[in-house]
C-alpha cells in the first residue's frame, strides 16, 4: 500500500515537473515503474481530478488548484494579501513573494512572477537553504537561538552559489545586523546574477521579499525596500 502511494506521488510530482503533458510511456521510462502500473495509477489520479488525459499525454487536474487554495487558508494567506504582492509587482516590477516560518520550516507561501522571470523565481513550497535566501534570513533572524540552530541543523548549511555563507558564525553576524535594520539583502548567495531583499512583516512570522536582477538592484535597491516595508505593513493587518 505504501509504495503505492509513494508511486503515485512520483506520477504526480513527474507530471507537475513538466512543462507539457506527459505521454504514460514516458512516465513509465522516468520512473522505472512497468507501463501496466503507471496506467494504474494515472487512473486513480485522473479520477480523483488531480490529472486529466489530453491528446498530448497527462496534465494537472483541476483539483490542484483547489488543494492550493486549502493551503494558502491553512496559512492565513488571503486574497487579500495575494493581491498586496500583484500591486507591488506592478509598482516596482519585482518578483514578490510571501513566506513563513511554521513548526520548524520555512516555506514560500505565496508570489507574483513572470511566466519565465528573470529571477528564476521561488516556487512556493518549502525553503531548503534559508541560510541563502533574504526571507530565510528575516525569519531565521527572528527565531529564538535554539529554534535557530534545530533548523540550521536540520537543513545544514550547503553552498548554492560562490557566494552562498556557510559558516554559522557569519551567519550569525549577519541575522544580528537583520534584527538591528528590519531589513535581509542577499546578492547572489541563492542564484547567480540575482539579488533579493526581504522585510519581516510586524508582529508575525511571515516576511515579504523581492527578487530582482542585481543591476536593477544596485540601482533600485532602496526603492524596493521602501516598497516592501509598506507592503508588509498591509499584510500585518490582515494575518
């Protein structure tokens, strides 16, 4: 039963990895499962609504985004803030996200991107390398030291990028100087040639970032940041 399940999570992670939709043979081939039993259980999942059959192969059913939107009232993430972060990347152009710290993990909740950002871009879900994102920083920053080291010892402290700080102690500098200015900025520790920074939102465990290209960030850093402080201003009334 249990592989099972873990089977058909592998089908439905597949799918959702894809960009187009995927053909059974070619899940089959991906996952080294026999062809009889991937069509098993894209049965199941199509049934359920969590794919659907085309022409082109198997695609994400529409029952996905209703187990997004379940997530996002789990985690207090409104309509309300949704639309906060679309007016801050229509007023600054940035890629703006929403994130949390919750029972140990730290995990996007909710962004505004382009379809192929220049960033790259956040997927929500979990943040594996807090230590080298700016609203890991923020929320790492306002944890209790114990707290802190569980999750840093948790996730270690991996290199992303050349730049990524892997040392707890500088880290710990760091989140001191995050604590002190209200404000995480870190220049391509994540992802090279981006830049993001980060502001905590008052009163919660939640944090609103931006992502930027880093010479849009040289040159509109500061405007960035202002505009992040006010969104999170906003978003503290409503979480």
């Amino acid at each position: 039963m249990l592989q099972s399940v873990d089977r058909a999570l592998d089908v439905l992670d597949a799918v959702a990895a894809s960009a187009d939709p995927v053909p059974a043979k070619t899940l089959a081939r991906r996952l080294g499962c026999g062809l009889s039993t991937v069509y098993e259980l894209l049965g199941t999942l199509t049934a359920r609504g969590h794919l659907v059959r085309t022409p082109a192969g198997y695609a994400l059913g529409y029952r996905v985004p209703a187990l997004h939107h379940a997530f996002q009232r789990q985690m207090q993430v409104s309509d309300e803030v949704q639309e906060l972060l679309v007016r801050m990347r229509k007023a600054v152009g940035t890629d703006t996200y929403f994130s949390a710290y919750r029972d140990g993990d730290i995990a996007v909740l909710a962004g505004t991107a382009a379809a192929h950002p220049a960033t790259g871009g956040f997927s929500v879900g979990h943040d594996a390398v807090p230590h080298a994102t700016a609203h890991g920083k923020v929320l790492l920053a306002a944890l209790p030291r114990a707290a802190r080291l569980r999750r840093l010892t948790a996730s270690g402290m991996p290199a992303v990028t050349p730049r990524t700080i892997t040392s707890p102690e500088l880290l710990d500098v760091q989140l001191r100087r995050v604590r002190q200015e209200g404000v995480a900025v870190e220049v391509e520790e994540c992802a090279a040639g981006v830049a993001c920074v980060a502001v905590p939102v008052p009163g919660a465990l939640r944090a609103v970032s931006a992502a930027l290209p880093v010479e849009e960030f040289r040159r509109h850093g500061r405007r960035v940041t202002e505009a992040l402080r006010h969104v999170a201003a906003e978003a503290a009334k409503l979480v």
